[in-house]
C-alpha cells in the first residue's frame, strides 16, 4: 500500500513527564483498593504458613503482605513487562528489520510531536489480523501486523494514541490493577475446584450407597461391610468438602462482590481513557488520521449485537462511533 505523508506539525505540544490526570488518578484509586482487598487473601496465608513453621503467625503475615506489595514494582520493571506481554497477549513478537524500519520512523515523529523520548519504548508486533495497537506496564508499546500496512497518517494516529495512554499512565494501572487480582484469581479457581470435587464425591457416594443396599448374605456380607467402610470415608470426605464450600463462599462473598464492583469501575476509567487517549492523539494533530481508523470498525459495530447488563458494565471500550464524535469535537493544539 503507498505511504501518504503525514501532515507538518509544531515541534512539541505536550510536556515530556508524565500527567496525571482525573481518569489516571480513578485507575490507581481502584488498584490501591485491589491491593488492599489481595493483602486479606496474602496475609492469611503467610499467617498459616507462619503458624506451620511454629508460632510465626505474626512475621508470616509481615512478610507475605510486605513482599506481596512490593512484587508490584516487578511488573513495572522492562523484562518483566516484556515477559507478561508475551503470557497475556498471543502471538506478540520483537518486530522484524522490515517491521521495525517501518514502526520506528513513525514512532519518532510522533515523540518529535508530543516531546517523548522513543527509546523509553519497548516495540512489539503482534501477529493478528485486525488493525489493533496497545500499551501496556511502563514501556511496552504494540502494534499488529496489519496496522503496519496503514498509512503514515493511520499508522501515526494509532501510535499517538497508546503514547497518550502511557503519557497518563494508564497502562501502569492496568497491570498493576491486574496483578493484585492474581490472589482473587487463585482463590476462585481453588473454589471451584473444591466445588467439583464435593459434586464428584457426593455422586460416588450415591452410586455406592445404591451398590450397598442391594448386597446381601455370604461373602456379599463381606463385600458389603468393605463397601460400607469405604461408603463411611467418602460420606466424610462429602460432609468436609460441603462445609468448606459453605465456610469459604460465606468467607469469599464479600471480597468477591468488591472485586466485582472494583471490576465494574475499572471498565468504566478504562472507557474514559480511550476518550483521553484518543483527545492526546486529536491535541496532537492526528485527529483526522485517527477517525478513519476507527471508521474501519463502524459497520462492524453496527452490525454486530450491543452487550446488555453486566457485559455492558464491563466493556473496557466506548464504540467507535461515540469516539468519532469526541475526536471530531477536539480541536487540534489544545
């Protein structure tokens, strides 16, 4: 596809640090309440495993909150960052000579614009077939593989808007809110897991309870007192496992209710950076660009079945028309 030139644009229309803005603040405030939430999952491990090791519950506890909350800095840090970007996202690769003699020049007009500094970033390629771009942590900065055929102009525009997710650290925010949630994650899984094995259990415990009450006589007196012995364990095992499903879900509601209402708020800052995201890009001069980007999607969108209920609470994006519109009331150098 031909390469259209991008429009001259003003040397610099943003400040080189960071801003922090209503939304940026909004995300952090609902991390802070994740990680405050993950540190009653964190503590009361560390407090068993201290009471384990023998009359540490104290120290246990210290130190699983204390080192939890600092494993937060470690998904900042670049390796890292690079290594998380690989689990979560498929596909998503160092760009090749050709990919990154295409992403780099446009990268550096766009910093050229906004003041950046294009070597903080860390550049991938995605393999998808969809023109899409994302930031994520502090540095990592994607694109797929089809956004790289769009022209200067397109290309730009979808830099200059994960750049102004970065610029007011929304990405930070996001994994960060992402990995305070691991400890909810485990214990929902461990939760169901124990759910399942309590179904499977009591299932067994009926089949053999039927198998017993048709024993009778002889050596079935004797098969029918083993069949009981193992019939006496397994109704134990059920007993136990109904009471810790019982004992945890009591236990787990509450912290599962806030990490659903802190979910329900975390979509609706992750909607309000787009709009920041993409009024970073339109202050920028890339507003034009990035109208015809996201008018690739429209008829999709249209087309496609609206989410309702809680599926609508928990989009992390406001439709491409409703961000068309925003763009097109941004006035360019703001």
């Amino acid at each position: 596809m031909p390469q259209q030139q991008p429009p001259a644009r003003a040397a610099s229309h943003a400040p080189t640090r960071p801003r922090i803005t209503g939304t940026s603040l909004g995300m952090f405030s609902i991390v802070v309440l994740i990680w405050l939430f993950s540190l009653i999952v964190v503590g009361a491990i560390g407090y068993g495993a201290g009471a384990l090791i023998g009359g540490l519950q104290q120290a246990g506890l210290v130190a699983a909150c204390a080192g939890w909350t600092a494993s937060g800095v470690l998904a900042l840090l670049r390796p890292v960052e690079a290594v998380l970007a690989r689990l979560l996202f498929r596909g998503l690769r160092r760009p090749g000579p050709a990919e990154l003699a295409r992403i780099a020049p446009a990268l550096d007009r766009v910093c050229r614009t906004a003041g950046d500094d294009p070597g903080r970033y860390l550049l991938r390629v995605q393999d998808n077939r969809q023109v899409n771009a994302f930031a994520l942590g502090g540095h990592v900065l994607a694109v797929t593989r089809v956004a790289l055929d769009l022209p200067d102009d397109m290309l730009e525009a979808v830099l200059a808007h994960e750049l102004g997710h970065h610029r007011q650290l929304h990405p930070a925010a996001t994994i960060l809110g992402w990995w305070y949630l691991l400890p909810f994650e485990a214990a929902e899984r461990l939760l169901r897991g124990i759910r399942r094995t309590t179904r499977a259990m009591a299932r067994a415990f009926s089949r053999l309870s039927d198998r017993t009450g048709g024993v009778a006589g002889g050596r079935a007196a004797d098969g029918a007192l083993g069949m009981l012995l193992v019939l006496a364990a397994l109704g134990v095992l059920v007993v136990v496992g109904a009471v810790l499903v019982v004992v945890l879900g009591l236990l787990w509601l509450p912290l599962a209710l806030v990490v659903r209402v802190a979910r329900v708020l975390g979509a609706a800052l992750s909607r309000a950076g787009e709009f920041a995201a993409d009024r970073h890009a339109a202050e920028l001069g890339y507003g034009p660009g990035l109208v015809r980007v996201l008018e690739l999607f429209v008829t999709g969108e249209r087309s496609a079945p609206r989410p309702r209920g809680m599926a609508a609470l928990l989009r992390s994006h406001p439709t491409f028309q409703a961000r068309i519109q925003a763009i097109l009331r941004t006035p360019p150098g703001v």
